[in-house]
C-alpha cells in the first residue's frame, strides 16, 4: 500500500518479473480524492440559548456531501451549520464528521460550553407614597458570578445598583424589571408589580371653643384608593380618641395643637395638626340684698373670666318681667314670693356661663294706725292697725316730739299743746318696711279762774271769770253749790241762804278740753240796823247812837 501525500491522479506501473527474469508491464491510473477537513466553529452559550454551529470544513477537491454531528448530550444533527439547544448547562464534547462525495470522512471535536443561566428575583415590600421601597436582589447563578444589574422602575428610572432603593412621585402600580448578567454574559430577566399605595390626606377642620363646652373636630380626609381604618386624635392634653369625627371637652383654657393621624387600610398614614383655641368659660356670679315687695332690689354682678372680657349681660328676674341687660340692674317685685333669678355672663370669645339664684321677696307690712285728738295733760291712745301677710312686724313710733317707743299699742302723753306727725315704722322679720303717719292735735288746755267777793244775805254776789286759753274759745259752766247753775261767762248770783258755798267753774274749750276751779264763798247773815239818836235845837249836834249789829263781809277765795 501506498499513501500519497497529496491529493491527485497517479499513473502506477506495475513490472512483473518471474523467476526466469520474464517481465510484464501494466500501468494504470490511480486517482487519490482530496481528504476533506473538518472543521466548524461556535461560541460558548448561556442555558435556555441556541449554541449556533457554523461548519468551516473544506476540500480541495470534489464536495462534502453528508455532515454528521454528535452534540455530546445525546442528540445529533446532519445539517451543514445547526443550531442546537442544551436541555442542561454544562461542558459537551462536540464532533462533527464530514463526507465527501467520494466517500472521504475528516472528523472534528471541539469542547462547548453552556453557561447556566442566572435566575433574577428580587424582593421587595409595597410602601406608600412618599416612602422609598428598597429591592433586594435575589437572584442566584449555579456557577460563575452576576456582574451587572439593570433594574427599570416603571417610571422611566432606572438603576444598576443590586440593591437599590426607589422612590415613587405618584402612587400607583409600577412594572419593575431586573436584568442581571454573568460573568459569561448571561442573562435573566424578572418582572414584578410593585405598588405604590397611596398616601391619605389629613384633613380636619375645628372652630374655637369655650372651656367645659366640646369642641367638634371634623373629620374630611380622603384617599385616592383603599379606605381610611384607623383615625388616631391626639388633643394635646393627655386625650386621645380614635373616633373618625371625635368631640373633645377641655377642662382648661389655652391653645390646643391637636394631631390626626390617618391610616389605611395599606398602612399608610398622614399627620395634621391644627390649632384649637380654648377660650376661658366665665364664672357667671351675683349678689343681691333681701328683697321686700314694692322695694328696689339692687343685684350686683360678681361675674369673672381669667381672660378676655365679659361684654353681655342677660338678666331674668323670674317674674315674667322680660330680660334686662344692663351689669347691675335694680328690680322692683310686685308680689311676695321666691323668684328664681338667672344670669347669663357671655365674654367676647362668646363663651357663656349661668348663675341661678333664689331670691325670696317677703312681704311687707302695711303700716297703719288710728289716734284721735285730745287735750293737753290726756294721754293720747294710738291703736295700731298693721297687718303683714306673713311673718312678724316689730314697730318704732316718733311721736314728732321727739320721744318715741316700741310698744305695738302705746300711749303718749305731750308737754305741750300744738300739731304733732306721728310716724309709726312697721319693719318685718324680713326687715321689710313701711311708714305711715298722721297728724294729732294736741288741743290747749284752758285755765279756769275766778273771782268773786263774799257778800251778805240778799246781795247778789258777782263771779268774776278770768279764766284763759291759748287758743279757741271757752264756754263755761258755774255751780253755785246751791243747785243752781249758769253759763254766763262772769255770772251774778244771789243766794237763798247765808252760809258758805263751794263754787265750781267748769271751763270748756271748743275742743272739750276742759279745766275747773272752785272757791268758797260766803254769804254772811243779814245785819239788825238800829240807831238812837236825842232830838237837839237848832244849830246843835245830834249824837246818833249805833245801835245795829254788825257782821263784818269777809271774802275768803280758794283755788282749786
């Protein structure tokens, strides 16, 4: 055998010799055919990759005509330049024989390699707007190393961090795709829905209010999607309230910072605070002094505030009487009772407060009295005729004398004549009062005088009457003791009888005060004249001689 070295058509003789140097010559042609080389090339791939074969054999001559390739995973091919998919990453020994048309073969091995092919992942937890969702890589590889990271968020950022953190500028659902890639170039892409929820709106609105009175907070916050679960109040005075419109009282006066924290039902929240002014509530207060029926009642406001001002009044005196609305009213009760009075005290943060009082009108005395006049020297007699309808009257009288008593029904006597007011005060244990007066007169006493002389038997005897008065006129009345009278102002009388009579003179003024006086008086005997006498010449004395008896005319006066 032969083995040309190269490719061609030969012209072989063959010379035969025997034994006996006898020689035959043949030549024939021989044709060596070109040897086919075999050869492809390819690239390593990633798993999940075609691995393209692309054949790069030749021939000098002649043509390949069949091409059979063993992919080392059990799978062939007979194609000039195929593409092959490996079920497994992994290192293959791949060999491709090649034909030619007159049957000469050339074999070629060429070690392949698939990558393994990364897995991305990444993890991830949805927030709310305006919190940053950060994005753990997860992603493995069997085999080598991931070198590059390529995160799109869905609204046109990007990253090539591993761990990236994001934050969103609109809630929403969001596309975010990872690309990672090897050390080989190999690729894997994930794709997840990240949602960005929401954030709520807190909103609340609240007015000014007054201590003690609830202030209602009103509750107007909104999400664009979810629901709003949970409402957390805080009033900044130790409350709290969960509450979605709460109502709050506040024991004392300031400003509030109230803070509303809303939640939904992803968990985000929003915060506003607003300011509450706590107006101080007045303390509506007044005095009065005990009332008397028909009396002016002063009421007097004590009401305070501890800052601001009380600017409105609103009195109700509890009689049907109408509201008053002036500080400190005077009040005037017509009937007896107990009136309950109201006071609305309202400052000028129009915050209010009412006092109630009772006040009790006690009824008053109705003073009265009746008296007559008299005379001088007679006790005058005052009967009183106060009447209460209720409860006791003590009583001061002025007897416009300047003297005066306490007794229910007194007696006075005056010291002198003249007109006098009489005051009678009736003050109830409610120290209720009423005064009533009336003038008496005190009508002069006259002064009865007279005189008179002692006379005799059958003389008339003259009264003399000197009897006085300061004022009006007198008349008079005699009594001779003798049975016999006489009005006449200075009489004569003659007796029937000598002896001794107590004369009375009453004198009466037009008032009928009256005054008496009585003088003894004497009636002597009637005298026996007798005389003698010598009868006598001419020009010569007589000598009378008395002879009579004589009883000498005594007057004795006595006053009495």
């Amino acid at each position: 055998s032969h083995m040309y070295a190269a490719s061609g058509t030969y012209t072989v003789q063959l010379i035969v010799t025997t034994i006996n140097s006898c020689k035959d010559t043949v030549s024939k042609s021989v044709t060596v055919y070109p040897k086919p080389v075999a050869g492809f090339s390819t690239s390593n791939v990633c798993y999940g990759l075609n691995m393209n074969f692309t054949d790069t054999s030749t021939i000098s001559g002649g043509s390949i005509t069949n091409y059979a390739w063993t992919f080392g995973d059990g799978n062939t091919s007979s194609v000039a330049n195929p593409s092959h998919m490996y079920a497994a990453s992994g290192t293959y020994n791949v060999q491709l024989i090649i034909t030619s048309n007159v049957g000469c073969k050339d074999t070629v091995s060429t070690t392949v390699t698939v990558y393994p092919k990364p897995v991305a992942d990444y993890t991830f937890t949805n927030q709310c707007l305006d919190e940053g969702i950060t994005f753990t890589d997860a992603s493995t590889v069997s085999s080598g190393s991931i070198t590059a990271y390529a995160w799109n968020f869905g609204d046109s950022k990007t990253s090539s961090l591993q761990n990236p953190y994001h934050y969103y500028t609109a809630s929403g659902s969001y596309s975010v795709t990872l690309l990672i890639t090897t050390n080989n170039s190999c690729l894997d892409t994930v794709v997840k829905s990240a949602t960005v929820y929401p954030k709520p709106d807190a909103i609340f609105t609240t007015a000014n209010q007054c201590q003690y009175d609830s202030v209602g907070f009103a509750n107007s916050s909104t999400v664009s999607s979810g629901s709003i679960v949970n409402h957390s109040w805080d009033f900044d005075d130790g409350a709290t309230s969960t509450f979605i419109s709460p109502k709050h009282k506040y024991d004392s006066a300031a400003t509030f910072d109230v803070i509303l924290v809303t939640t939904t039902n992803n968990g985000c929240k929003d915060t506003v605070t607003n300011s509450v002014t706590v107006n101080p509530q007045p303390i509506a207060d007044f005095v009065f002094t005990a009332g008397c029926v028909n009396e002016i009642i002063s009421f007097t406001d004590s009401s305070k505030v501890i800052s601001g001002i009380i600017n409105s009044y609103l009195w109700n005196m509890g009689d049907f009487s109408g509201n008053v609305t002036v500080k400190n009213p005077l009040h005037l009760y017509n009937s007896e009772g107990t009136y309950s009075v109201k006071l609305i005290v309202t400052t000028d943060s129009s915050c209010y407060d009412t006092a109630i009082k009772s006040i009790k009108v006690a009824p008053v005395p109705v003073a009265s009295f009746t008296t007559a006049n008299s005379c001088l020297g007679d006790s005058t007699s005052l009967t009183n005729n106060s009447t209460i309808s209720s409860g006791t009257i003590d009583y001061v009288w002025d007897f416009g004398d300047g003297s005066s008593s306490t007794s229910s029904n007194p007696k006075h006597l005056y010291a002198a004549a003249g007109s006098y007011t009489i005051t009678l005060t009736a003050t109830s244990d409610n120290f209720c009062e009423d005064i009533y007066t009336s003038t008496v007169t005190i009508y002069p006493m006259p002064t009865a005088y007279f005189a008179a002389t002692n006379n005799c038997y059958g003389q008339s005897i003259t009264f003399n009457n000197y009897s006085t008065i300061s004022s009006a006129t007198l008349s008079y009345l005699w009594d001779f003791d003798d049975a016999n009278s006489s009005t006449t102002t200075s009489p004569s009388h003659m007796y029937s009888a000598s002896g001794m009579y107590n004369v009375k003179l009453l004198a009466t003024s037009a008032f009928g005060c009256k005054d008496s006086v009585t003088t003894a008086v004497t009636v002597y005997d009637k005298p026996l004249s007798s005389f003698t006498a010598n009868n006598a010449c001419e020009n010569t004395s007589v000598a009378f001689t008395n002879t009579s008896t004589t009883i000498t005319c005594i007057a004795m006066i006595r006053t009495a």
